[in-house]
C-alpha cells in the first residue's frame, strides 16, 4: 500500500518535465529516493529476462528470427520483445517519463516481418502476463488482467525514442545488451536507468548467464544487479530471492575485462595496459563486465575504440550502453571516467560525445595508475599522438 501511494506521488512528480532542484535535492539525500523506481525497474528487467531466457531457448539456435540492423548488429525477436516488456511497464508506472531506448518498431510493421511481429508480441504479452510475484504491482501493467494489443506493444517499443539531453528525468533502455553473446550463449545484460538532470541515479542490469556466486559454477545461474544513487549497490537473483551487496568478492587473480568483439576494443594498447599493470585479460560480452567488477571478480574494465590510434571515433558510444553500469560500479565503491579522468557525459543525447574510451576500476588507487598506463601505451603505439612535433 505504502508503495502504490508513492507510486502516485512520483507519477504527479514526473509531470515537470524539469525536477524542481528542492524535489531532485530531497529526494537524492532521502534513504528511501527512488524505492519506487527501483521496484519497477527490477519488475521491468525481471520480466525482460524472462522473454530473453524463452527465446535463447526456443528460437536462438535455429538462427530463424535474427535480423540485420543498418549498424551490422543482429537484432532478435528477443530484443524487441524485452523492450516492448520494459516499455510497457515504464509507460504505465511512470506516463510522463521520456524513455531513450535502443530498439524503434519500423522493421516490425512491415508486411514481410508478420511472423516475426506475431513472435514479438506473444512473448511480450506471455512475460507481462505472467503471475505478479511480491513487490510487483498490478497498476504497472503486469498480471494477468491486463490486455496488449499488437499495436500497443508497438508503440510502447517505439516510446523509446526520446533525443535524450540535459536538465530532465529520463530512462535508458538496452533490451539485450552484447546481442552477439547472447546469440552466442554468452554473456549479455537486459539494462535499465533513470537518469536525473544529467546524473544517473538509478540501474538494473540483468544478466540471465552470470553465475549467482563466481566459485559456484555449479550453481543456477541468473542475477539481477542494482544500485541507487547513495544507497550501495546489490546483486538479487533473477527469481527474486537474496539480496548481497557488492562488492562481495576477491578474485586471487586481478583481471581486465575487456569486450569480446575485437572491433570493438584497441587490442594492442589493452594488452601493454595489462602487461605494465599485471593484470590477466578477460574477454566478455555486455554490461555484465560492470557488474562483475562491481562485484569485484574483475579489478579493471577497459573500453578503449579501435580507433583510438591517430585520435580517429568513428564510433560514438550511447548512454543506454554505459548509465546502468557506471553506476553500478561507483555504488560498489569503484570509480569510472573516460580514458583521459573526465566525467562520462549522460546529458549530451543519445550519445556520449567525443571521448577516447573509458576506464573503470574496482577503487581509486589503481584507477589513477590505469590512467597513467593508459598514457605511457598511447606514446609507445604512436608517437605522434601525445608529441605532435614528432
Ligand atoms: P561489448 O559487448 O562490450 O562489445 O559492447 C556491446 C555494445 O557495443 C553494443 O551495445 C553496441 O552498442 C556497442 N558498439 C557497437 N559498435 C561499436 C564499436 N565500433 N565500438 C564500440 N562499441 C560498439
Ligand atoms: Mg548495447
């Protein structure tokens, strides 16, 4: 009860397209700041990864429903599907809030994709509709009560496209973070955030491969990572249950996580960082590099472009790719910031600007080293770079 009173007062909030400073100062320094956010995100995210897990299972593997974006990445059925589920929630808790989101419904309504579209919107309606469990709320548009059309389900898939952007509250949506490990039976991440006046105060990740604890691989998989802006962050698993808060792990070795897609990272210049530092190299998919930092198994996550060589970016990173997880590693007492120490930018648009790369690591000592590594790597690769009368 306690929660749907809240629930309502945030929705009156959510009104003003820019939070009043006495509201945004109140509600950052109040334990209980964005409790009702943070439960539907873990109820958006949770159910996401329900529609994920069922299509790994039933469609994945024979490849039929995987299209091509412009961008060359694949795009499956799951990801439109997570992002109807997560869309639909976030309409129905919170109307006013812009959504800045990955995935736009365009390739869906054509006539050529009927079958696909159908797939999409089965999965979707079967993961809203599905039992509340405790904490979930009926008003956010989950049970079994609730209908959803084909064209709901659509729209609420192109509600995503908010431009982003400084002073106002706002959700980043990555239905299927590092879609080629979730293809390849990998690691990938289901990623939710609200960010604030350019600041991110809240982000749920989940992440349907990870091991609930790192010595166990035994064990089931599948967790769910959050953190509040000031409230620490925590790992629950994906049913629900147990609550641990990060860091709760020491790995003996000290590991760089790096992504798997080569021509997304600067091999080369990762390896003499790792090399200076010694630290082992850990190739992974998605945000589930943050969130295993965060949780200490890694010391360092590198994100250095390709490009980095000669200053070129070709690729500019997104803010769905980086909110949920930076926050989550600052929450675990880490520190984050591109490769050069400056803040990473939530408040430019959809984008993040011009940068070359990012670098996070479990505490600030070794943070202030990576950067100095990082440095001395540039020189030795290319010259050029850092002394320009070379
Ligand atoms: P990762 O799993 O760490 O390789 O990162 C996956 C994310 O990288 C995807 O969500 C893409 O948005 C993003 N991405 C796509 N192309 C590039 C690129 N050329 N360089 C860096 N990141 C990219
Ligand atoms: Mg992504």
């Amino acid at each position: 009860m306690l929660l749907y009173h809240a629930s309502k007062h945030l929705i009156a909030q959510a009104h003003f397209r820019t939070i009043p400073r006495r509201l945004l100062s109140m509600s950052l320094t109040s334990p209980e700041a964005f409790s009702v956010e943070k439960h539907v995100a873990i109820a958006a995210v949770r159910r996401a990864c329900l529609v994920t897990c069922t299509v790994f299972n039933q469609l994945v593997r024979d490849r039929t429903d995987t299209l091509k974006k412009e961008d060359d990445s694949p795009v499956t059925v799951g990801d439109y599907a997570a992002q109807a589920v997560i869309n639909t929630v976030l309409r129905n808790a919170f109307p006013e809030d812009p959504i800045v989101g990955e995935e736009g419904a365009d390739a869906l309504r054509q006539g050529s994709n009927t079958k696909l579209r159908e797939r999409v919107v089965s999965l979707a309606t079967n993961a809203l509709r599905e039992d509340l469990i405790d904490g979930e709320k009926a008003q956010w548009g989950l049970g079994s009560q609730h209908e959803h059309s084909s064209e709901a389900l659509l729209k609420a898939i192109d509600e995503g496209n908010d431009t982003g952007g400084p002073n106002k509250r706002m959700w980043t949506v990555d239905p299927i973070d590092g879609t080629k490990g979730f293809l390849r039976g990998g690691q990938y991440a289901v990623c939710l955030s609200l960010i604030v006046n350019s600041q991110v105060v809240l982000g749920v990740i989940g992440c349907p491969n990870i091991q609930i604890h790192p010595e166990n691989p035994d064990e089931e998989k599948g967790c769910i990572f959050v953190a509040v802006r000031g409230q620490g962050a925590f790992q629950i698993t994906l049913s629900g249950t147990s609550a641990i808060k990060l860091p709760f792990f020491s790995s003996e070795k000290s590991y760089v996580l790096q992504s798997e897609e080569s021509k997304h990272t600067n091999i080369p210049l990762i390896r003499r960082v790792s090399d200076e530092l010694h630290l082992t190299e850990w190739g992974m998919d998605s945000q589930a590099k943050y969130c295993c930092l965060a949780r200490g198994e890694g010391a360092v996550y590198l994100r250095m472009p390709a490009s980095t060589i000669g200053g070129k970016q070709p690729y500019e990173e997104r803010i769905w790719d980086h909110a949920p997880g930076s926050i989550l590693v600052e929450e675990a007492g880490g520190k984050i910031t591109d490769s050069e120490g400056a803040p990473l930018q939530f408040g430019l648009g959809r984008g993040m600007g011009e940068n070359h790369g990012f670098v996070a690591t479990v505490d600030e000592e070794l943070h202030a080293r990576v950067i100095s590594a990082i440095k001395r790597a540039q020189l030795a690769e290319d010259p050029k770079k850092t002394n320009p009368a070379l």
